[in-house]
C-alpha cells in the first residue's frame, strides 16, 4: 500500500500538480508474480521524511492515493492530497487531484473507498465514518461522497465538491445475532471499519466491514442513500477473547468480494 518514491518514468506515467502547486508523476511498474508490482511516485521539491505517499482503494482501473504536502505530517486526512490514477488499456494515463474533504470530514483510510461507474473515467469517492461518541449505542453515520460527473443514468449529482449526508442504520441486525458483550460495549464503536469492498454495479453498492461484526452495505449512487446491515457470523469460541483484545483483527481473520464468471 506504501508507494515508492523515485523518478522512475515509463510509459504508464502520468502527471498533475499538489495542492502547493509543485509537479507530481505516478508510474505503476508491474512486475511478474510471484515478484510485487509497486505504484512509484515522484515530487521534486517534496521530501516524505515521516510516511511516504499510500494507496488507500483501487477500483477497475482508477486508482485512490494520499499524498502529504507537509513534510511533518501525520495519518490526519487534513494533512493529505488526494489522487485519482487511471490506467486503462489505449487510452494515455491520467492523474487528477480532487479536492480534499472539509475540516468537519474527517476519515481514515479504512473508511474510504473509490467506485468506477460506467467505462470511462467517472467514478465516485465515498467515505463512511462513525457520528457522535456514544459508542456502540450510536447507528448514525456520515457518508461523505465527492462525485467526479454532474450526473449518472439520468440522475443529477453535485459535482467537484464534497457532500455530506447524515445517515441512521435502521434495521440493526447484529444486536441480536452477533451481540456485543457487556464489557466490550463500554468501549467498542458498533461498527469499526476495518475495510471496504467495492461490489459496484448500477447503483455502486460499497460495503464496509466491521471484521468483527458485520457489514454495512450502502447504494452510493442512489439519490436518498440507505444503509443495511449484515451481520457476520459469530467468531469460533477460540478467537473470541482476541477479537476483543486486538486492534487489528485482519491478523486471523478477513473478508473479500468473489467474482464467478
């Protein structure tokens, strides 16, 4: 997820500019299996003494990346420039900088994702994060979009600017079926995302996975989105104290999208 830095040009490098108007290029340099393909960047005048440029989501052929203007940085998303990198086959490489979200949006990279809607460039930007602090009582979200197009299939969106929309999950499933234990509801968010799946289609379907507990899938390209609830099933008896106790439960456990063609 953690790019290289260098100036290692080919024909996959396409280039933009920061928000400090210093010139920036992405090359992807693929590699065969089972060898690692790497997204290499390049600033000239920037330096990343503390983090490096990171991929946070990927989607068909686009391409979700956070780079920090600030040397001294830290993993605040209010200190980020954020990219989108297309590569696709016959047509130029292309980067673009959106817009980062507003002080009050505030997420992390677990919390967003990016959706290619439809064979060209277009794509949505979505972020799902926790409201208020009352933990795992609470069920209101913000969804935070930034669309790239004015419209989609006939539906008018706002564009080059980021909304948000205050959502409540109201069929809460997993209170029954995966049940928080009392000591662990004192401190535990009722969904803490752990990552996001992107299932597309018309509606640009996300879902965001609480490894835990369940996901949250919601209809992003919908004009009154709506989220729903899936619960997980229960962890095996023998990780449950580790799930508890653990921050990153993505060490024994995870989730992921299978395509059957």
């Amino acid at each position: 997820m953690w790019c290289y830095v260098g100036d290692l040009p080919n024909v996959t490098t396409a280039g933009s500019t920061t928000s400090r108007v210093l010139p920036i290029h992405v090359t992807f340099r693929a590699a065969r299996p089972p060898l690692l393909s790497h997204l290499c960047v390049h600033c000239q005048g920037l330096v990343f003494p503390r983090v490096t440029p990171k991929l946070i989501a990927s989607h068909a052929d686009l391409l979700l990346l956070a780079v920090p203007y600030d040397p001294l940085t830290t993993l605040s998303s209010w200190t980020w420039d954020y990219f989108i990198y297309h590569r696709a086959a016959n047509v130029p490489p292309r980067l673009h900088r959106i817009p980062r979200p507003p002080r009050s949006m505030r997420f992390n990279e677990s919390e967003v994702t990016i959706v290619s809607v439809g064979d060209d460039d277009e794509y949505v930007v979505a972020a799902l994060a926790t409201a208020g602090k009352f933990l795992s009582v609470n069920k209101d979200f913000h969804l935070d979009l930034y669309h790239s197009s004015s419209s989609h299939g006939g539906k008018q969106q706002q564009q080059g600017v980021w909304v948000s929309k205050l959502l409540t999950l109201e069929n809460h499933l997993r209170d029954k079926l995966v049940p928080l234990p009392k000591a662990a509801a004192e401190y535990r968010f009722y969904q803490e995302m752990g990552k996001t799946i992107v299932i597309g289609g018309e509606r640009g379907t996300v879902g965001w996975v609480d490894l835990w507990r369940g996901i949250i899938f919601c209809d992003v390209l919908d004009n009154e989105p709506v989220l729903r609830d899936m619960p997980l099933p229960l962890p095996v008896r023998s990780n449950w104290d580790r799930l508890l106790e653990q921050d990153a439960p993505n060490y024994i456990c995870d989730v992921t999208k299978v395509v059957v063609i």
